[in-house]
C-alpha cells in the first residue's frame, strides 16, 4: 500500500501532533458519551459505602501510653545481667514491634479469657442473615480446597489463632512523633473492654520486661555456680599439681626460697665463719710459733697469759719465790729448806713451760680441725649447688604449673565475684518502661466516623466513576472519528456514512431508496464526499474503479456500494456496480434482482455484458450482478478475462463500483484489490475492532493494492457530536438545516 498524498500526510502528522496535547474539551467530550457509565458507577459505589457506614458496628478506642524509661535507679553498683535499653530511635521502633507481637497477645487473651469472647471468637456468634451467607460461601470455598483431617487438639488451636489473630486486628500501637512515649490503642464494641484490653497489653508488656531480666539473672546465676564447681575443681587440681611437682624435684620452699636455696645460703655463711676461724687459729699459731722463735720462753704468747692454769702456777711460783728470797736472807743458799723451795720453783717453771707447749700443741690441733671443718663446708656447699642446678632446670615446668594454677584461681574468683554480684541481683530488676496513664472508658465512638465515611465514599464514588470511564475508553478498540482514523491507523480518512435513522426525520425507508428519494439529504451528501475523496485519493492520476471492501462482514459494504453508484449516477455520471461477493450476492438481493446469468458467465464466454448488466430505472446505474447458480471454486478474479472485463469498464463507464467480499474470511478480495484504482476500506462506527483492521491491512499489504483510505459507516450523528471535536461530525447538530431532509 502506498500514499501518494504527501501533503496530506503531513498535514495528518501535524494534526496527529497537535491532537497529542492536553484538551478539556476532549475529555469533556469523553465524560458526556460516558456520562451513563459515570453515574452508575460512582451512584453504586457511594450507595455501597453509604449502607456499609451506616450498618457497621459502632466501635471505641481506647488509649494507654508506655514510656520508654532511660533513668534507672542503682540500687548497687554492679553490672545487670541484662542491661537497659538503650535511648535510640531504632529501640523505640523494636519496642513498638514487641507490643504488637503474637506473644505477647496469647498473653492478653489467655488472661482475660477473650477466647470466650464472642467479638473475638467468631464460633460464638449469633450468624445473622449475612452471617449465614459467608459461612456458605467459606464452606464452598472449603470444600473447593480440602484440608487433611484435623484431630481435636489441632482444630482448638487453629480456633485460639484465630482469637488472637482477631485481638491483634483490633490493635494498634505507635509511636509518639520522635519521643519516648508509645501508644497503645485497642479499638472494641464496648468501651470498657476496650480500656480493659488496652491497659492489659502495657501491663503485661511491663510484666514481661521484669520477667525477662528476672529469667536472664536466674539463668547467670545457675550457670555460674555450675560453673564455679568445675573451676574450684580445676583449681585444686592445679594447685595439687604443683605441690606434687616441688615434692617430686625436691622444690620445697620457705619464706619465698626453696630449701636447697636456704640451704646454700646457710652453708656460704659457715663456709665463710669456718675460713675466718681457720685464719684465725693460724694467726695464732704463728703469732706463737714466732714469739718462741725469738727466745722466749712463752710466758708473752697471748694464749698463755689468759690460761687460768699458768696463772695459777704464776701465782705458785710467785709464792714460792717470796718464799726463797725469804729464806735466802735468812738461811743461805744451802740451807734444806732454801733447796726444797728452789726445786719447789723450779718444778713450777717446768710445768709453765709443759702447759706452755700444750698450749701451743693445741693452738695446732685447732688449726688442723678448723681446715677440716671449711673444708666440709665448702664440700656440703659443692654438693648443695649441683642440687640447686638440677632444681634450676626442674623450675621451668614448676613455673608453667603455677601459672595454670595461677590463671585456674583468677578465673575462679572473678567467677566467684559475678556470682555475688548477680546474686545480689535477684529481686530488684526494674522494667525499661512504666505506663504514663492508662486507657480510660472513651465516651465517643471511633468508628465508623459518617462525615469521613461520606466524603471518602464521594470521593472514592468519582475516582471509581472516573477509573470505568478511562477504562471503558481504553477497552474500546473501535474507530468514532477522523482523528481516530488517521492517528491509529496511520491511513487517510475518506468519509463518514451516517446511521440513515440519525439523520432522517420521521420515518426513513431503505438507505438505497433515500438517496434517491432525498438527493440533497446529508445522507445523500455523506456519499458524494466519499466519491470526491475517492476520486482525490490519487492525485495526477484517474481513478474508475473503486473496489469496496471491509476487514468482516455485516459493515454495509454493499447499501455503500450501491449508494454510492446511484448517487454518482444521479450527478449524471456512467456508472456499473460489480457484485464480486461470489459468496453473498448482497446486490442481488438489496436490488430485488433474481437473474439467471451474471458475472462468472461473462468471465466463462457464456454470456456477453450486453446480456448480463442491468439497468435501475430510477438513477440509470448499471448493475452487473451475480447469477444465483454462480459457485465456482476457480479463480475468477485473477484471471485475463477479469482484465479484460475491467478494462472495457473503464473505457465505458465513469465510475466502476465493485462490492467485494471482506478481506479477513476471503481471499478473493486481495485478488481483486490490486486490480481496482483505488480501495475503499470501511469500518463499522465503535464497532470493528482495530485489530481486525490492522489484520486486514496486513493482509494486503504486498499485493500491490493502493489504499484509498477508510470510511467510517452507521455513524450515528446524535452521538457523534459527544465525541472529538474537530470531527465534521462533532458540528452536525449546527449544519444539518443545511440540507433538506
């Protein structure tokens, strides 16, 4: 298909473009062709709303307000268990989370016994009329989707969901703009089981808080001492371990040292005290030793002037020698007695001079055991020191087993100490909130609220009116104007053919008859402006023959064949309608014609054109119609004979009319179309959907065929004017008086 017209084209583009923007007038158009629709749905729609405002239980709120408390009081000064809540958004928010919890929920109806409640438990209720019908309508639906037999315990529980599921329905919680404070609101048919609801939850929500932190201690506090038993243990093991140890290597240890330790150290002591001794008792003996060697007798040595014995003999011999000077003034030397006292004193001299060698014997004899007794020492402090190595090397895994021991006792008494302290915990937990006031009985209902029920339902009345007319015109696939055409088709718009009881006043006949019968009638006219668009379609170029066609049948094809040749002929114009709707022969009977040989036998030879065409006598259009006895499964219309039928029209007839067959059923008319000069494609008026047009212009596209454009055909002109202005048959109403009806 082609389109000669490119000014046309743009002008249809520019049109398509400016009909793209926004136009109330448009949209007012829609309302009013859809004003039934509009006034249905909203009426509906409000009605609903209006009986379900006014058969609705009366219903009241109730209110109690929680707060989140971030003071605590410390009652002692150690760490909970479980700490407080901390003062941020998001706990406010987990919070309101954990008041509108299932659990929390089984908890109110377990203690208020709302199972037995009939608001809550739908079982104890009186079914009523509409009762009785959703039971129906749930046992349907129940026995569409069977459900595996239930035993008695399941079946109460589901029940006691059900309850909840019900309570929580009733239930609202929120918070409080950005503070701490959270609302708990419980809506039910009686105010005062409302307040009492309500103010359960944010009981029951304090109670929890206690019971979690009670529960939480309780728990530290077994598992501590459980735990404590199995450390104690381990201390003492490990402490055990390092006793053995020492005992085993000989560790043993007073004072902070072990005893090899002590007792090197005792040992270095008398080492030392054994070599001064020993210097000592040398010094003396030498000190001796020298003295003697120098003369003396060793009455000077140090160790005989303290000897008590030679003191005595000192004193004897002092005695004695008093005694001896005596006797020698008075007797002489030779006297007795002056010879027994000198050998007397001689005898004293020798027995200091024997205890003086005793003492010197003596100073050697200590000398000797002085030696003897470092050198023991220094022997026991040898032998001390190879243990004190051994023991050395024996520490290093003493040391590792007392700090296993050591670590076992730390971790014991901090665990030792927690325990006291989460002991000493037990009974003064405090809640993370308290209630700021409880829900009172409300005095006023909350729902339902009959002046925001009402203007919701008008509102909701014009949005739903407005949705089905949007929808209604997006589900309407027909065609209602020119726009409509050339915008969604892309195509030229030909004409419009009215629906002849819009247009006639009083009583109208048949279409065909009227335009004979009113030449200057606007149903009249609607055809020879389809004629002058024909003719125009293809500019420079003659257009004769014309086939007719539709994308289904039933869209006037032929009364527009027919009407459009006997008004052409009327204008004084040669014209011949072709019936080509080998199937219906429409013309036949929209004629009255009843004829024995028609086209198939011209195109066969059997029967000249002279004997086939007929003449109406009202306008003098020839008809060219189809024998009743015409069926034939060849191809007719692509044959030379149908060539050359056509080309002796054209030079003999002013306007040729072929009535095709529809192009979606058929196939004869993709045949026949390229042969015509121009196709005029109609469309019933909102009726033939686009999709079956789009189809048939698929269908002929390729075959050579030149679209004239569409025509629109039962326009019915009393509804035209409520749709896209701009449409020549938006303004009828203001230039019918033009025509003479």
């Amino acid at each position: 298909m082609t389109d000669d017209d490119g000014g046309l084209g743009a002008q249809r583009r520019m049109g398509g473009g400016l009909a793209e923007q926004f136009d109330l007038r448009r949209l007012a158009n829609m309302f009013r062709r859809r004003m039934r629709l509009f006034g249905a749905v909203a009426l509906v729609v409000f009605v609903a709303v209006v009986l379900v405002t006014l058969t609705a239980t009366p219903m009241y709120t109730a209110t109690a307000n929680v707060m989140l408390d971030t003071r605590q009081e410390q009652v002692v000064n150690v760490e909970a268990v479980l700490s407080g809540l901390p003062a941020d958004s998001s706990v406010v928010d987990t919070e309101v989370e954990i008041l509108k919890s299932r659990r929390l929920a089984e908890r109110v109806v377990h203690a208020l016994q709302l199972d037995k409640d009939p608001e809550f438990n739908p079982a104890l209720r009186t079914t009523g009329p509409i009762g009785a019908i959703k039971g129906a309508i749930s046992g349907a639906l129940s026995a569409l989707t069977p459900e595996e037999a239930q035993d008695g315990a399941v079946a109460e529980q589901k029940a006691q969901e059900r309850v909840v599921d019900n309570v929580l329905s009733h239930l609202s919680v929120r918070r409080s703009g950005l503070t701490y404070v959270i609302n708990v609101s419980f809506e039910s048919e009686s105010p005062t089981k409302a307040a009492t609801i309500a103010n359960k939850f944010a009981e029951l929500y304090l109670l929890e808080q206690l019971e979690a932190k009670f529960e939480a201690t309780q728990q530290a506090t077994e598992w501590l001492n459980t735990r404590l038993d199995s450390l104690r243990d381990q201390v003492l093991a490990d402490e055990a371990a390092v006793q053995q140890y020492k005992i085993a290597n000989n560790l043993l240890s007073a004072e902070g040292a072990t005893l090899t330790e002590q007792e090197i150290s005792s040992y270095n002591q008398s080492l030392a005290d054994a070599r001064a001794q020993v210097a000592e008792d040398e010094a003396r003996l030498a000190t001796a030793r020298r003295q003697l060697a120098s003369g003396s007798t060793g009455d000077d040595v140090g160790e005989a002037l303290s000897s008590p014995v030679i003191q005595q003999l000192r004193q004897q011999r002092a005695e004695v020698s008093s005694k001896v000077a005596d006797l020698q003034g008075r007797y002489g030397e030779r006297h007795p007695e002056m010879l027994t006292a000198r050998r007397q004193l001689t005898d004293i001299d020798a027995q200091i001079q024997a205890e003086i060698q005793r003492i010197i014997s003596n100073l050697e004899a200590q000398v000797q055991v002085s030696r003897q007794r470092a050198a023991a020492i220094a022997g026991s402090l040898s032998n001390a020191r190879g243990t004190l190595a051994g023991n050395n090397q024996a520490m290093v895994r003493l040391n590792e087993l007392e700090r296993t021991a050591e670590a076992s006792r730390t971790l014991y008494e901090s665990y030792l100490n927690r325990y006291k302290e989460t002991s000493t915990q037990q009974g003064i937990e405090q809640s993370d909130a308290r209630v700021v006031s409880n829900a009172t009985i409300p005095t006023g209902q909350s729902s339902p609220k009959v002046p925001l029920n009402l203007a919701l339902g008008l509102v909701l009345a014009l949005g739903a009116g407005v949705g089905a007319v949007v929808l209604a015109e997006m589900l309407d696939a027909g065609l209602a104007t020119a726009e409509d055409v050339e915008q969604r088709l892309d195509v030229s718009y030909l004409g419009a053919i009215p629906l002849l009881s819009s247009v006639a006043e009083g009583r109208a006949g048949s279409p065909v008859d009227y335009v004979v019968e009113k030449p200057l009638s606007s149903f009249a006219e609607a055809f020879r402006n389809l004629r002058a668009s024909v003719i125009y379609s293809r500019l420079g170029e003659p257009v004769n023959v014309v086939a007719v066609t539709s994308a289904l049948p039933g869209e006037g094809k032929t009364t527009t064949s027919v009407c459009l040749a006997r008004s052409a002929a009327l204008q004084g114009h040669r014209v011949i309608v072709v019936d080509c709707d080998l199937r219906r022969r429409s013309v036949n009977r929209l004629m009255g014609k009843d004829p024995s040989i028609g086209l198939i036998e011209v195109l066969a030879g059997e029967a000249s054109l002279d004997q086939v065409v007929a003449t109406d006598p009202a306008t003098g259009m020839r008809l060219l119609p189809l024998a009743n006895t015409s069926v034939t499964a060849r191809d007719v219309f692509g044959s030379p004979a149908m060539d050359r039928l056509l080309d002796e029209l054209r030079r003999n007839y002013d306007l040729v009319v072929l009535d095709t067959a529809p192009v979606l059923p058929v196939a004869d008319t993709r045949v026949l179309a390229p042969k015509a000069d121009a196709v005029v494609f109609l469309a019933r008026w909102r009726k033939t959907p686009q999709h079956a047009i789009e189809a048939a212009f698929r269908q002929l596209l390729g075959t050579g065929a030149h679209l004239g454009g569409v025509a629109l055909t039962q326009v019915d002109m009393k509804q035209q004017s409520k749709y896209g202005y701009g449409d020549p048959g938006y303004y009828y109403a203001e230039y019918k008086k033009y025509y003479v009806s």
